[in-house]
C-alpha cells in the first residue's frame, strides 16, 4: 500500500496539499488551540508574553530587596546589641 494514500485507494490522504481549497485539517487544530487558549483566559500575543517576564522580574527583584533589608535589619539589631554591651560595661567598670 502506498504510504501517500489511506485504506481507500480513491482517496489520498494529503489530496488537500494539491488543492486550491485551505487545509481543513490545520483550520481544525488553530481553531482548537485559540477554544484552549480562551477556555482558560490564556491569549499570549507578544505583549502578554512580555508583560508577564516583567511581572515575573518585578516579583523576583522585590523578594530580592526585600531579603536584603531583612538581612540588613538583622545585622543592624546584632550591631546595636553588641554596642548596648560594650556601653553597659564601660559604664559599670
């Protein structure tokens, strides 16, 4: 069996590709990922892709500071208690 042709020898399985007519087939799976898409809110032209890579470096960069000011705090608290000691000792030596 010719592997260009389906268990019907009349008709081939690619006849489309020949015709003037639009592949139905490919209209079929378009048509099936934009029902996905809008099924699931999901329409990614360019700018929503971009607007999400700014969102996603918008949230890393602000859990980043935010990491940092933490760690700020905690070396600025550990400093000021060890200032309190040394002030407590000079004051009762």
């Amino acid at each position: 069996m010719n592997q260009n042709t389906s268990k019907h020898k009349d008709y081939p399985r690619h006849a489309h590709r020949d015709a003037k007519e639009p592949c139905h087939e490919h209209d079929h799976h378009a048509q099936m990922a934009s029902d996905f898409r809008y099924r699931f809110g999901i329409a990614f032209d360019t700018y929503s892709a971009l607007a999400l890579v700014v969102a996603c470096v918008a949230i890393m960069l602000h859990a980043a500071f935010g990491a940092v000011l933490m760690c700020e705090r905690t070396i600025m608290v550990a400093l000021n208690a060890q200032l309190l000691k040394k002030q407590a000792k000079w004051h009762w030596s």
